[in-house]
C-alpha cells in the first residue's frame, strides 16, 4: 500500500500526460499530493487529471503549450491565482525534433521547450515554492548531456550550423543540468531545494517523429529494451517525495543515487553565461 507521505502538498509536473511525466503524476496522487497535470493537449490533461480524482486522488489540469513563453507564464499566473504554495514542481516537459522549428517567441523549439520552460516557469513560481515549508524542483534532464563538448553560447539558435537532433536534445539536455547547479546555488541558506536527474532510456512516444538513425533507434532499439514509463519516473518521484533527499541540493541522479554529470556542466564561467543568456532570451534579465 502507498504511504500518504505528501498528504496535502501541491505539487507541479509538466509534461504530465504521457510517458514518466503521467507515471510521476500518478504517483505522486497515490501519496496524497494534489497535482497540476500541465501539458499542451486540454483533453489528455482532462483525462489524466480525471484518472487521479477516479482513483481517489486530487488534481487540476492546465494546458498550455510551453515551447511558448507566453503559453509559460499563463500556467504559472494560474497556479499562483489557485494556490497559496507550490510544494514540489517537477520540469518534465520535453521533446526532440527531427527537423529544425522555431518557437512562435523565434527560439529553437528543442531549446525553447527543453530547457526555457524550466528556466521561466521556475523563475515565476519562486515566490509560490518559498511560500512552502520545504519545496524541491526536479528537473528532467538525460545521460545524453555527455555528448555535448562544446556550448555554441553563438549559435543558440542552429542558424550557421547544421542542425542534428540528436545534438540539439543532448544541448538542451545540458542545460538543464547546469541550470539545476546555477540554481542550488542561489538557493542555498533556502529551504528549496533543487537536483536533476537521468530517468533512463525510457519506452515512451518520445521521438518517434524522427526519421533515418535515429528513428530507427526509437523505434527499435528503445522500444525492445528500454525501461517502461513507471520504472523510468522511479527516480523523478524519488527526488520530489523521499525523505532521505530532503537536504540534497545541487546534484545530479541516476537510479535513485547521485553520479557525476559531464565535467562541462560544472563549469561555473558557461553556467553564469548560460544563465544570463537564458534571462535575456526570457526576458527576465535584471
């Protein structure tokens, strides 16, 4: 039987209709959490939000599409007009695309929706997780941060070189690491904490829009051997309900233990230009 451990916490999982965002939603009803299913489609947040209430649970769907910034800062007024506090928020959201698309803002979709998301819409439910007794961000990011040896800090956007899916995922998927570091720093002396994590070579619907290699990768090779949606949110749900975690901040798991990430993401220089970058492109700069 699931022990209630976060009975009347409000917590935040975008992303949160399919693959490890609908399993971490899931779970974290089961243990008494009122979620905020957020993802693009109204319909499947509706459904997902009604399987929580069915089994017993309490939720509240808000859809929003979150490569836009505007789409972004509409579920968070939402969530700060609806609840006093915001307990865990768990930035799950995320997307590779076959071929190079730009936001409606003019951002690379990857990099829009991957990382820009969490950079904003944690930016905005600051003062809600402060109102919290104790709070945690997770932040969803992939062992496959490791093949990046280069941030193009000029070429955000792929407009010179050539774009690569792959290559895009696996920048986006490092700024979310060094996003996670950036961060646990000025939250130190808080009571929030905040740590990312590798959720494991998951079988979802995730990237099955690609095509060549890489699609035959999806569709093959991570369907055959990959972990199932459940197994690979055990790690998300770890780090937003375990009570061994409470005091950790700044690091980064797999399989429920902390590991090192890629010696770039510790790079405080590229993780400050990340972050001023980020601000800019946001417009929350100052």
């Amino acid at each position: 039987m699931t022990q209630r451990t976060l009975e009347g916490r409000i917590a935040v999982v975008t992303g949160a209709t399919s693959g490890i965002g609908r399993a971490t939603a899931l779970a974290l009803a089961r243990m008494g959490a009122h979620v905020v299913i957020v993802s693009r489609s109204p319909q499947k947040c509706a459904e997902t939000a009604a399987q929580i209430v069915q089994a017993g649970g309490s939720a509240t769907p808000i859809a929003a599409d979150l490569s836009s910034q505007r789409g972004v800062r509409s579920v968070a007024e939402q969530i700060r007009a609806r609840f006093p506090r915001v307990d865990v928020l768990v930035n799950n959201a995320g997307a590779i695309f076959g071929e190079r698309r730009l936001s409606e803002d003019g951002i690379e979709m990857t990099w829009a929706l991957n990382h820009l998301s969490y950079f904003l819409l944690t930016h905005l439910l600051l003062d809600a997780l402060k109102a919290a007794p104790t709070a945690r961000i997770v932040n969803v990011s992939s062992d496959a941060h490791f093949a990046v040896r280069r941030i193009p800090f000029d070429d955000l956007n792929f407009e010179r070189q050539p774009y690569r899916a792959f290559s895009a995922y696996s920048l986006s998927k490092l700024a979310n690491v060094m996003f996670t570091y950036a961060l646990a720093r000025r939250l130190e002396g808080t009571h929030i904490t905040v740590n990312a994590l590798h959720p494991g070579a998951v079988a979802t619907n995730f990237g099955r829009e690609l095509g060549g290699w890489w699609g035959w990768v999806f569709r093959v090779l991570v369907s055959r051997f990959a972990l199932s949606p459940e197994q690979g949110a055990q790690t998300s749900i770890y780090l937003a309900s375990a009570p061994e975690v409470a005091q950790q901040s700044g690091l980064y798991f797999d399989r429920c233990k902390p590991k090192r990430s890629s010696p770039l993401s510790y790079n405080r220089d590229a993780q400050e230009r990340l972050w001023a970058i980020s601000a800019e492109q946001v417009q929350l700069a100052g």
